[in-house]
C-alpha cells in the first residue's frame, strides 16, 4: 500500500517568531520530528508532499486573518530546517510542492489524484495548526477516500483546541492518531 507524508504550512509566517501569524515555540518544536518522518517516508520509498498556504497580498483569507504566506514572500518560504530539507530534497521525483489557496490540502489542488496515480492509500499528515489546516486536510483525505494517520507529536496550534480536534479528526473521518 502506497504511503505519504503531508507537511502543511510549515512556512516562515506559521512557525517563526516574527511570523504574522505565528504558532511559535510549539511549531519550531515539531521541526525534527518532521524532518524524521521525511527522511523515512523517502526511504520506504513514499511521497513527501509539502503543502503550503500561497496567497495573492488582496486574498479573501485576509478579512477573518492578518496577512500571511503571500506568495513570494518571506512568511511564505519554509521554516529553517525544513527550507533546508526540500532544497536537498526538491528534484528528487517523491518530493512534491503543492501550493494551495484553502486551509484543505486537497481543495482545488489535484493533490488526490496525483496521489492516486502514485499508488497512494495511505496519508501521513502534520503541520500547523492541529485546529484549522491539520484538521480540514484530514477531512479532505477522508473525502478523497484516503486514510489518514495523524502525527501528534507532529502537529501544533496557537490555540488549546489541539486534543479536541485530534479526537474529532479521529472520529469524524477514522484518522489514526500516532
């Protein structure tokens, strides 16, 4: 069964402290536990997909949110590590960089389908935040007829609904929380 790993919105205005809507701390600590699971999703031969927030600066997103990961910008580039991670990695055929305009990875994005044609059952997600694109992300897995598991140790929020939307993605969409 074909596997992969979703990374969602690891950029610079999610997880530094100077992003403009920044989970902090609790993302930058997530980092190495990401970089392990790319490392061995590559190994067993799966798909790294990174999927990032990429927004116009008059995006609809900006009237409930500050701007944030306006394409071509500092806040939209990959956090430390992870920038280092998929600039070694990004020729590599299972390293792919999906752009999206909605909290849900696999809105207007082709991502299901080319997942699909690699032979993918089986979706791996972490990122930021748990609460919003995790959540919505694992929804959209469920409605792709993808399983999902969930890294806990892999996830972060700015917000203390994390457990609970753990729980929900659990039971709403049969998510495995790891």
């Amino acid at each position: 069964m074909g596997e992969a790993l979703l990374i969602v919105d690891m950029s610079n205005d999610f997880v530094h402290d100077e992003g403009t809507l920044t989970v902090g701390k609790p993302g930058q600590a997530i980092v190495p536990y990401i970089l392990s699971l790319a490392d061995r999703m590559l190994a067993s031969g799966g798909v790294v997909a990174i999927c990032m927030d990429e927004h116009d600066p008059d995006d609809r997103h900006f009237r409930d949110w500050p701007p944030h990961n306006v394409r071509g910008t500092w806040g939209q580039q990959m956090y430390g590590d992870l920038a280092a991670w998929y600039e070694r990695h990004k020729e590599h055929p299972d390293v792919w960089y999906v752009p999206k305009r909605s909290y849900n990875a696999f809105y207007a994005t082709g991502l299901g389908e080319r997942l699909r044609e690699r032979g993918v059952h089986r979706v791996h997600v972490c990122g930021v935040c748990t609460d919003i694109c995790d959540f919505l992300t694992v929804a959209g897995a469920y409605d792709e007829g993808f399983h999902a598991v969930v890294h806990r140790q892999g996830c972060a929020t700015f917000t203390d609904l994390g457990d609970i939307f753990l729980e929900h993605m659990r039971r709403l969409f049969h998510a495995e929380i790891a």
